[in-house]
C-alpha cells in the first residue's frame, strides 16, 4: 500500500487521554463514521502485548473502512501485525533503517521540524512528512514550533506530500492555507471532542476548504 495524498486530508492520531468512558476502537470508529481519511496508533504506556492486541483491533476496524492505518514509533509491532506502515520521530529509527524492516511497499512517515531534516527524510524513503507544531500544543511536551514559512518552504522543498500538525483545531486550520500542505493530522480536534463523529465532519469540511484554497 502507498501512500495516496488524498488519505492525508484528515490524518488522526490517537490518545488514551481523551477516552473517558469509552474504549479506543470506540472512538476511533466515531471519527472513522466521521471521515477521518487516515489512522495512527500512538501509545507511549502500554506494554508489548497489550498493544499489540489493541493494534490488531484498529487495524481490522480501519480496513473496514478502506482507511490506512500505521503504528507511531514501535516498526516491530507493525513488522508482527503487517499494519500499513509506520509514523518515526527525528529521535526514532532513521527512514532508511524503518524501510529496509519494512520493505518497499509499506508507508513511512516521517516527523521533521527543518527544511534540511524534510529533505533527508525524502532522500533516505520517507513517503510523506508530518510537520510541526504549527500551533502551541498541549499533547505533545517536545514539541517544537514550526512557523508558517518554514512549513511552506518544506512543503517546496520535497516532492513528497506533507501534512501539518500540532495544536490545530477548526477554528484556526485555514489559517495553514496556500503553505502547500495536504492534509493536517490532529488529536484533541477530534478525540476531545464530545461528539467526535460531529466533529469529524465539521473539521473534515474546513481542511479540504483549506487545502484547496
């Protein structure tokens, strides 16, 4: 499976934080009956096993819905399930390392901050750049803050599709357009939310406003 531009319009990144009283597969499928047009799975807590058990779920929910799904960070777990491919950070495993475990028809993203670091992800096989944060975020602590024109020049700098993230709700993603994105990824826009399903769309609806401004 490779990576398709138009999968990146509303990428949604999970966190346990927001569940409540409801289970991850739960909320995940409110946002995928919502629109939400790509999955990753992001746990910093669980171990191994459990995990992996949760992986496999969201993963079966997501091909029902014919929507990529990739792991943040662990390859591994998503060599053992065969998930679509995997999300790494300037601090994970380098693009080049994460292809040659993967193989050549998995998706790898990768997280970059500089024009320099966007264009060694590409060179070394990343399929697609999650940038940011383009707006303060609480979800993250080591976030770093990404102006827009730096977004813009990496959007010009690579050949791969690239997506903004971090702190981005309805109420200031138009603010990113005509920076050459293709999407936005977001987690409390859409997991903090009470009706998630709702609010899927509403966000869904602006960003394609957005991106093709």
């Amino acid at each position: 499976m490779k990576c398709d531009k138009n999968d990146l319009l509303l990428y949604a990144v999970t966190d346990r934080h927001w569940l409540g009283n409801k289970t991850l597969k739960e909320v995940v499928k409110e946002s995928l009956e919502g629109g939400v047009t790509f999955v990753q799975l992001r746990e910093k807590t669980l171990d191994e096993e459990t995990f992996f058990e949760e992986a496999k779920e969201l993963q079966t929910l997501c091909k029902e819905y014919q929507v990529p799904f990739v792991i943040n960070d662990n390859v591994d777990i998503a060599i053992r399930m065969n998930a679509d491919g995997v999300h790494v950070g300037q601090s994970d495993m380098e693009a080049g390392d994460v292809r040659k475990k993967l193989g050549e028809d998995k998706i790898i993203g990768v997280s970059a901050q500089t024009v320099e670091q966007a264009i060694l992800a590409e060179k070394r096989g990343a399929d697609y750049l999650g940038v940011g944060a383009v707006f303060p975020t609480g979800s993250k602590d080591d976030a770093k803050d990404v102006s827009y024109e730096t977004l813009k020049a990496i959007c010009e700098a690579v050949s791969i599709p690239v997506i903004a993230i971090g702190g981005i709700s309805k109420d200031n993603v138009l603010k990113l357009q005509k920076s050459g994105i293709c999407g936005i990824a977001v987690i409390s826009a859409i997991f903090a939310q009470k009706e998630i399903k709702e609010a899927t769309k509403t966000l869904k609806a602006i960003t394609k406003q957005m991106v093709e401004a």
